[in-house]
C-alpha cells in the first residue's frame, strides 16, 4: 500500500490510544483499532496482522501496570499463559487455511449471553467466588481454547477471558481484568509472530498506533485498580453489547 499521510497516522495513533484504555479496562478495543486500520487502506489480512502489534503493545502495558501492582500472579498463570500462546499460534496458522467465517454467525449470541450473565450475576463484583477448575484445567480449557479463537478469528477475546477468570477460577473483576491481559498478551504476541514470517504486518503504521496503546492502557489499567467492578461491569456488559450489534450488522451488510 501507499504510504499513509502523517495527519492520518496521527489520527490512528490517537484511536489506538482510545481503543488501549478501553480494552485495558473491559477488551474489545479493536471495535475501533481494526476498522480504523482497514479505512486508512490496509488490505484485510495486513490489517489483522498489523493490529496484533499494536494490541500487543496496549497488553503489555497493561500487564505490566498490573504486575507492579501485585494484581496478576505470575508464577499461577504463566503455565496457562503459555498454553494460550501454543493455542494462538496454532489458530493463526489455521486461519490461512479455513475460512473463519461461520464464527460470526455464532459469535454475536455468545456476546450477547456474556453481557447478560455480567448484568444479572449476584456474585460477579469485587469479591472472589467459588473456583471450578485448577489452574491446569483452567489453562488447557480456557487459555488454550480463547487463544486458539484469537489466534483464528479474535472479536470479544480480552471479554472472554474475563468471563473465564470470573466463572472457572471464581476471580473478582479485578483480579479478572488483569489476568485477562496476561492472557490476551500471549495469545496476541503469538499471532504476531504468525503474521510477521508470512510478512503481513505494516510496521510502521502498527508501531506508530503502538505509543498510543501503550499509553491508553496504562491509564486504563490504572482506572481499573482504583475503581474495580464499579468501572469494569458497566463497561464489559457494553463492549459486549456493542460488538455484538456490529457483527450482526455485519452480516445482514452487503
């Protein structure tokens, strides 16, 4: 592609950072990074590509302001971090190879039944509830599985982890959110390296949006340690709902 005017650059650096504080506080920041990225004229496959490196950059961030605060343990998550890595690079090498689109049609009911569970759970807060799994099981079902469904297709990702923290490991939203970074962290370093061998990634763009990334969710994972559920529930219960009307809108498109 041509190379993208500084004002327009500028424009998607400043959406990355919009997009890094929302989904540091709920996921679903490529509600905008990734149309953003296809109307500055970035073929499909170069958009994903080039979104997976400045998401990671705004999941790190993330992770990292959650790391110095004491809100993720490292050495509980990172066999599951892992497994999502190993689980988003085998749905990324498959995405090349299966058309992913059956998922939409699937994906919106899911969205919409997350945003509802989220709104009516009693117990979905600041307090911990009752675990389900150990955190082996955990990182076979939940971080292999989500990162496999990042890895291939991606809409809801950070959302979905969230929703596994809280009903598998029985996390408040806090302790969610932050891990959820982790998680979402590996998985989008591992499609990164997927993309970036097929050479798909625009890297100048995808490294400008990441200034942005890395300082919306910053500031984004700062607001969740201070504010805990009375920010992330509204919040996840909108994301969700918003992309779910988009995918549906999507599909009934042209």
């Amino acid at each position: 592609m041509d190379p993208i005017p500084t004002e327009l650059l500028g424009l998607l650096v400043l959406i990355a950072g919009v997009a890094g504080c929302i989904d540091a506080i709920a996921g679903g920041g490529g509600l905008l990074t990734l149309p953003a990225l296809l109307w500055a004229g970035l073929p499909p496959v170069e958009a994903l590509a080039t979104n997976k490196l400045q998401g990671s950059f705004g999941t790190a961030s993330a992770t990292l302001r959650f790391l110095r605060h004491g809100a993720i343990d490292l050495r509980a998550l990172g066999p599951a971090a892992v497994l999502t890595l190993a689980g988003s690079a085998s749905g990324s090498w498959l995405v090349s190879r299966i058309d992913p689109g059956a998922l939409t049609h699937l994906l919106p009911a899911l969205l919409v039944a997350f945003a509802l569970y989220f709104l009516f759970s009693p117990r979905v807060g600041d307090l911990p509830s009752r675990r389900r799994l150990g955190l082996t099981a955990f990182g076979l079902l939940a971080g292999a599985g989500i990162g496999f469904y990042d890895g291939f297709f991606g809409p809801g990702t950070g959302s979905f982890f969230a929703l596994a923290f809280v009903a598998l490991l029985g996390y408040d939203l806090r302790g969610a959110t932050a891990g959820s970074k982790l998680l979402n962290f590996a998985s989008n370093v591992a499609a990164l390296l997927v993309f970036a061998l097929g050479g798909q990634v625009a890297w100048t763009v995808g490294l400008a949006m990441a200034v942005g990334q890395w300082t919306g969710a910053w500031l984004g994972a700062h607001l969740v340690i201070r504010h805990g559920a009375r920010l992330v529930r509204p919040l996840l219960v909108a994301v969700s709902l918003l992309l779910s009307i988009r995918l549906l809108v999507q599909q009934l498109g042209p």
